[in-house]
C-alpha cells in the first residue's frame, strides 16, 4: 500500500503549500579564504594557487536556534545581538582547533518584521557569523510548536497519543510544515556552504529530514547529526505514520550521535526491523551498511564548559548568595533539585518519596531540606498546567505535616533563577537528586558535581586559615536519564518506586565521608575530562574519519523526495552493458559461464523456487552451443538442483557450495572432497536443534554434506542475537572438527572444511586448461557472500583470460567489477548471449525472446 506522506517533496500541491517568502536577496558567501567571498570574486584571476594555501577549515553548525541574546535598542529601535555564552552550539566551539571558521545557521528567538531581515542578515552574517531562516510565523508554529513539540518530543519520551487527552494525534498538517521548514533550513545551508570541503553538523529532532535534502543537493556532504534527546524504542518509534522518512532522514548521514548506547540501540534495531540494515563494529566503531556507504554512530554523552561555570562561581556575588544559603539552612542537610516543569522531570515522584522519607525516618525531621528550583515552563499545555497542580498540592501537604514556623521541609524556587544562584545551591548541597522519568541527558549532576569541587565557601574558609577540606558529593539519579551511565559513583534509582527513592536519598546523607570523596573524586575526574570541548572534538574527528573515503567511490543519487539515498561505489565498478558481453561473447572460442541460483535466476522472496520453462529454454539454449561450458553453482541439495534442472541435459550443476559436482545430467555426482568426513554432524545437529526450539520461526534445513540454520521468519532482533550465539557456540564445539561454521544472511551453515563456491569454479577453469581447452571469456554472476568466492577464483585461476565478467546482483560493495540491477536484468543478460550463440537449438526461435514475467 502505498504511503500517505509526502515521500517527494515535489509532490506537494503547490497551492496549499504555505505561504513561504523567498529570501530577500541571495545572501553572500562566507568567506572561504582570506580576501575572498565565494560568490562575489569568482570571476578574479589571481593565483588561485596562493589563495588555496591560506583555506581554513569551516564547521557549519545547524540547530533550530542560534546561540544569540536578543534585544530591541529603545532608543533607535533597532535589534542588538550577543552570543549566548550558555549555549551548547557557542560553547562546543572549544572543541575546533582555533584555525577552524565556525558558522551558525538557525532560526532567531523573536520575528523579524519583512522589512528588517535582510539588514539583520547581512549584520549577524558579518559580525557574528550566523545565518538566520526567518521561518514565516505561521509555518514555525505549525513546524515548531506543532510537530516538534506536540508530536515528535512525546513520541521520543515514550508517550503516545492513546486518546485525545493524552498527547496529540498525528497532523499531516503539521508533517507538511516540518518538510517545509527543513527545506527552509536545507536551501539556507546551501547558500552559505561549500559541500564538499566544508563540515556540516545537523543537531536535534528538529532538523531529521534535513540531511536527506543536503545529500540531494550534493552527495559527497560531509554530514553529522547528534540527536539530543531519546531515541524511543522500536516498539514507540514505529507507530510513526512517517518513521521511514524520519528514518532515511538520519541514514543519509555519515555520522549519527547519541547519548547513551541505549538510544543508539534502538535507532538500530529499528534500521533493522524497518529496513533490513544489520550493523557491525568496525575497529571500535559501530558502522551500518547502506547501499555501499558506512554510516557511523557515535556514542558520547555531552559535557559542559568547565570555564564558564568556574567564572560564575568566582563571581563575588556567587560567594554572597553562598553565605546567605549556609546562614538560612545551618544545621541543615541540603537536597537540591534543578528541573524544568514538565511531565517528565518527575517533579511530584520525587516530592512523594521525599514525603515517604521524612515520614519513615522521623530523625531527619527538621534537619533535612530539599530545595527545588523550577525552570520556567517551555509551554503552558495542559499537561504543564497539571504537573504544577499536582506539584504544588503535594509540596503543600509536606511543609504542613512536617513543617513548623522556622522550618520548611520543602522550598521551592518557581522563578527564573540566575546562574550565580544556581551556582551557590549546587556548591552547598550534600545532595543533588535528578529523578526524570525519561530525559535525554541532564546535564545538573556535572553542574553540581564541579560547583562541589570549586565551591566558593570551602575557598574562602581554605584562605582564612582554616585546614583545606575535602571535596565531597552525593549524586541520586534517575536510571532513565542520559546522564547515568556515565556516572557509576551515582546512586541510581527507579523514579516509578518511591519507596527506593527514599532509601536511596537516605543512603546519601548517612554516607561516610570517605566514601563520598571517593565518589565525588571519580565524578569530577570524568566531568572535567569529559567537557564540551572534548565532545565536539570528539565528535567532529570521527565525522572526518566517516567521510574520509567520500572521493574514493563513485556516488549517485537514486530516489526521488524524501525516499532519496547515495549508493557508493568503488570506481571501477559499473553496470554490466549487454551490448559489451554480447560483442565478447561472440568474439570468444572457448567459455566458461557460472551462475548462482537463489537470489540470481530466481528470486529470494518468490514462493516457487523452480525455474520457468522460459528459464530452462534458455540455459539450454546456451548449453547447446558447444562453446560453452555452463555451471549452476548453488547452495541447494543435489536432489532438489537435479529436479528442477533436470529439463537440461547439458548443463554442469555444483550443489551445497561444491560439495557434489556433475558435469552434465548423464554423469555422476562427485564429491568436492574425496573421503570428507561427516561425523560432525552428529555434535552440530543437536546444537542446532537447541537454538531452533528456542527461537520461533527458525528452521533447520539438513543436507548430505552440512547443516543450515535459517531465522528470516524469526524476530528480526532475537533471531539476529541468537545466529551471533550458535556461531561461536558451534565454532566452540567444533573446533577440532573439519568443519568451518559460517554466518550468512538469515543463516548460520556448517560445512566442511575446504568446500567453497570459488574451489568449483578453480576446479572446472583447471579442467577446461589441463584439457588444452583455456577458455577466453568467462562469466560468473552472483548475489551472495559466499558468491564473492567464485569472483575471486576466477581472477586467481584465468588471470590471462581476455574477457573476464564478474558480476553481482544489486549495486553494493562486491569483489566483482560489474553489477545488474536486479534478476530480470540478469535474465535479459542471458537471453542476450543466448540469441548470440551458435548453433540454436531447432526449437528455439530466429531471434531468442522470451517473458520475463513468467521467469517469476
């Protein structure tokens, strides 16, 4: 059934698109290399030579915001701009070597009237290096307000729409607006950019399409993507009426980043049950496959910028409020908790376990204080309305029950709360709780964690004379937050069980003091080691290293809209042209033609796997002509092989990759390995068998000469999981056994020991040569690994042989130098070099044709 959603942007009915204004004027190009604006001197004939060599090296940052401070001038009315020194996207800058040119291309946070905005441009594009978008107001609710926020940002925090009342439903309305912005932000990047040369880094769910729409423009981007917040489970993500899209959004990247391996996870399993795509690790680095590009994923948490929060804590009004906090709360143990109010910070779970523990350990009455700081709302949904309702009713309860007219169990601070005085709660709590009950990372404990370490309070006493006091921290923090795995020393809890939060909290403040030192010493090592810099750093070494090999291959596009992908290429890989193999085939004496079966006569998918009559008509056609020598080599049984293909007399067949092999119907089978032992089969089988009843839909297929364990009907996930434990659980038991255990798609087979596809073709080539019969074309086409062998085998065994067609089915990287699209690109191939053959049959035509549909 075909799909609803605009696949092909082009597809969109030009007149209910909305209303998008083009940009003002075509905006200059940055500056590319000293003294020279892309754009504007193209046309000077100075030595091209000399300016190459001052090129710096530029990163293009997108995200939905630019890193900038807005304000109007009231007295000429005019918009002021700042950099925001707090922004991620100002920050991860430190990661670049200074030498790099870095440009911001996003949205701004106020609107710019039509009139202004291409004077705005031009300013932040010469003073501040930013490209604004100026996203219409109309299309930036719909996109931002509308799918980011209400659709796309509860789906990645694991909530559905089950009803009207709980989350938004999907609008294709709004799809069609976030399409749109994407091409907003794409035709933006484009402007300013030099994709080949230049690094672009696409950040958040924002912008997933956007990498798809950057490839279409060019395919050797090099092009990162680090998504900031969850990346839902297969079972959340799929409900997604646009996941494919979203999807091969993201694979049209050379480098995607997540938080945790968790999200990572997930993305693939994903690719995996959507698309087919299975991953490896490659030298340390986890890599998928698609249609002969490498796309990496890359795992880091983000980190902060230990500069700027140092700054903030040697601020003198930082050790003000820090004296003014440790006179107000002495005596007291201080629980800090910094969140945003929203649904899925766990405000009221975590004032329900504070509750729970004020009320189960009465000793801590009037001694302990939590102080929560609420950021202010980034909406004013209903969800956000009933968080705060329930917030406050049970904060309320608490200070009534436990409190009294000097002591407040809870604090709340609901109000926007500068970071100096944030800085000065951090370095004075015992305990900093985070307990989301989903968030993508949360970067308070590494805040809290490094105001503990230069707190201004211990500071000032160490330089009064007092003895210098160890550094110490307590850390209670969600399991579903990304920020847990990276800190082991945390105490990590469930936020759903309120009664092990309050153990937990406990825990933490009855702590010895030594143990808190050495927990805080082996946080802080991590989080000053671990900052923003070293993120980016991190990040952009491993998108040069992904798009290194971009000019080794050869690229092109195919698919249209949002469908659109790069296949890559080695270079001197190329489409097999029937008028090139006909002409040789004609020239040629002697020849030698290998075919597999499944996958390249036939396809994988089709119920009947035996061939047509148009099928055999035309292997027969081709082995009547007494030039050749024609082969099936396959890794089916010699029964099945001889039923099927029994129509043709003269034709050779190799069955279960060469283990029996006969030259034509009269002769005898032979075995590949004279005297192979079989015994193994025997200890393999009942191997198998376990991993067959434990996983549903796998299946055994047994053969004279092997075992094949098949799970394409299995999940895709388990069955996936469980081929990786029978290999080494079979490599394991056989290991002194002539027998070689292989992976394969959907397979895990044993064979024996010496018994390949490309030992046939060896074997048939040293025949023909022995024989005074060296053949001077050879053809061998095949879709599968164990096919590579063949292709090799022919290059090694008839290195001098003219004419050499080495062909795979499908476009992906293969050791043969020719591909075809697909079967019936095969089928034509061969009807082809069967018309050119001689003599024909009597039964065969003037002129060979045949219907392809019915080879199907």
């Amino acid at each position: 059934m075909a799909s609803k959603s605009y696949a092909n942007i082009l597809d969109l009915d030009p007149d209910k698109m909305l209303d998008i204004p083009q940009t003002p004027r075509g905006l200059p190009r940055v500056l590319t290399m000293p003294g020279i604006i892309a754009g504007v001197d193209e046309n000077n004939d100075g030595d091209s030579d000399k300016a190459s060599s001052g090129c710096r090296e530029r990163k293009i940052i997108v995200a939905n915001m630019l890193p900038l401070h807005i304000q109007r001038d009231p007295d000429t009315l005019k918009l002021t701009f700042s950099f925001d020194e707090d922004s991620l996207l100002w920050q991860l800058k430190d990661g670049f070597s200074p030498d790099s040119e870095v440009v911001y291309i996003g949205s701004l946070k106020v609107e710019v009237d039509a009139s202004e905005q291409e004077e705005v441009a031009q300013k932040l594009l010469e003073e501040y290096n930013c490209v604004p978008t100026f996203l219409p107001h109309d299309l930036n609710k719909k996109y931002y307000g509308g799918f980011c926020k209400h659709q796309l940002w509860p789906l990645f925090h694991y909530m559905l729409p089950m009803c009207p009342d709980h989350a938004d439903r999907f609008d294709r309305v709004l799809w069609k607006a976030y399409v749109s912005a994407n091409k907003i932000f794409a035709d933006k990047v484009m402007e300013v950019a030099n994709p080949e040369d230049d690094y672009i880094w696409v950040h958040d769910y924002h912008l997933m399409i956007l990498p798809t729409f950057l490839r279409n423009r060019c395919n050797r981007v090099k092009l990162g993507f680090f998504l900031h917040s969850p990346f839902p489970s297969s079972e959340i993500y799929r409900t997604l009426p646009v996941r494919d899209e979203i999807l091969k959004g993201l694979l049209n990247c050379d480098l995607i980043g997540f938080h945790t391996f968790d999200y990572a996870r997930h993305f693939l399993s994903c690719c995996s049950r959507m698309m087919g795509l299975d991953y490896e690790s490659k030298r340390g680095h986890i890599g998928l496959d698609y249609f002969g590009r490498t796309i990496y994923i890359k795992i880091l948490p983000v980190g902060i910028h230990m500069g700027r929060l140092e700054s903030v804590l040697n601020l003198p009004i930082t050790l003000r409020k820090v004296k003014e906090i440790a006179e107000r709360f002495k005596g007291k143990k201080i629980i800090v908790g910094v969140d945003d109010m929203d649904i899925f910070k766990g405000l009221s779970l975590k004032l329900l376990a504070f509750e729970y523990l004020l009320e189960m350990y009465p000793l801590l009455q009037g001694k302990l204080v939590l102080i929560q700081i609420v950021n202010p709302a980034r909406s004013n949904g209903k969800d956000v309305q009933e968080a705060k309702r329930e917030t406050y009713l049970i904060l309320n309860r608490i200070n009534e029950a436990y409190g009294s007219p000097d002591y407040q169990p809870v604090v709340i601070i609901d109000r926007p709360v500068a970071r100096y005085e944030k800085s000065a709660y951090y370095s004075m709590a015992d305990c900093c709780i985070v307990n989301a009950v989903r968030d993508g990372m949360n970067l308070v404990p590494y805040k809290y964690i490094v105001c503990r370490q230069h707190s201004p309070y211990l500071k000032e006493n160490e330089m009064t004379g007092v003895e210098e006091s160890p550094r110490t921290s307590m850390l209670v923090v969600s399991e579903f937050v990304g920020c847990s795995p990276s800190l082991s020393g945390a105490i990590r809890v469930n936020p759903w069980d309120i009664e092990s939060v309050a153990a937990a909290i406990n825990s933490a403040i009855v702590m010895k003091e030594p143990e808190k030192q050495l927990r805080h010493a082996k946080h802080y090592r991590y989080v000053s080691s671990h900052d923003v810099g070293y993120w980016a750093r991190s990040f952009m070494q491993d998108l040069e290293r992904a798009s290194k090999d971009h000019y080794n291959k050869r690229c092109w596009g195919i698919g249209f809209g949002l469908g659109f992908r790069v296949v890559s290429l080695s270079p001197g890989f190329r489409k097999l042209s029937p008028d090139c193999i006909v002409s040789a085939y004609k020239r040629s004496n002697k020849r030698a033609i290998f075919l597999d079966y499944d996958g390249t006569l036939i396809p994988h998918s089709s119920i009947v796997k035996a061939p047509s009559p148009e099928l055999i008509t035309i292997l027969n056609t081709l082995c009547d002509d007494p030039k050749n020598t024609v082969f099936i080599v396959s890794g089916r049984g010699k029964s099945t092989l001889s039923e099927w293909l029994s129509p043709c007399e003269r034709l050779g067949l190799a069955a279960e990759h060469g283990c029996y092999v006969r030259w034509s119907k009269s002769s005898d089978w032979q075995p590949g390995l004279i005297g192979a032992d079989l015994e193994w089969k025997e200890i393999a089988e009942p191997v198998m068998e376990l991993y067959r009843e434990a996983t549903d839909g796998s299946t055994i297929e047994t053969k004279d000469s092997g075992l094949v364990w098949h799970h394409q009907d299995a999940d895709p996930d388990f069955g996936s999981c469980q081929a990786k434990e029978l290999l080494v659980h079979l490599e394991n038991v056989l290991a002194n056994e002539p027998a070689l255990v292989k992976r394969g798609r959907h397979i895990v087979e044993v064979k024996p020991q010496g018994v390949s596809k490309g030992l046939v073709a060896e074997k048939v080539l040293s025949t023909m040569i022995e024989n005074g019969q060296p053949p001077d074309f050879i053809a061998c086409i095949g879709d599968d690994r164990s096919d590579e062998d063949m292709f090799e085998s022919i290059m090694n065994t008839a290195p001098n042989t003219p004419e050499i067609f080495a062909c795979t089915v499908g476009r992906k990287p293969s050791k043969a130098k020719y591909y075809l699209d697909d079967i019936v690109d095969v089928v034509k191939l061969l009807s082809g070099l069967a018309n050119a053959s001689d003599p024909k049959p009597s039964n065969t035509p003037a002129r060979f044709q045949v219907t392809f549909d019915a080879v199907f």
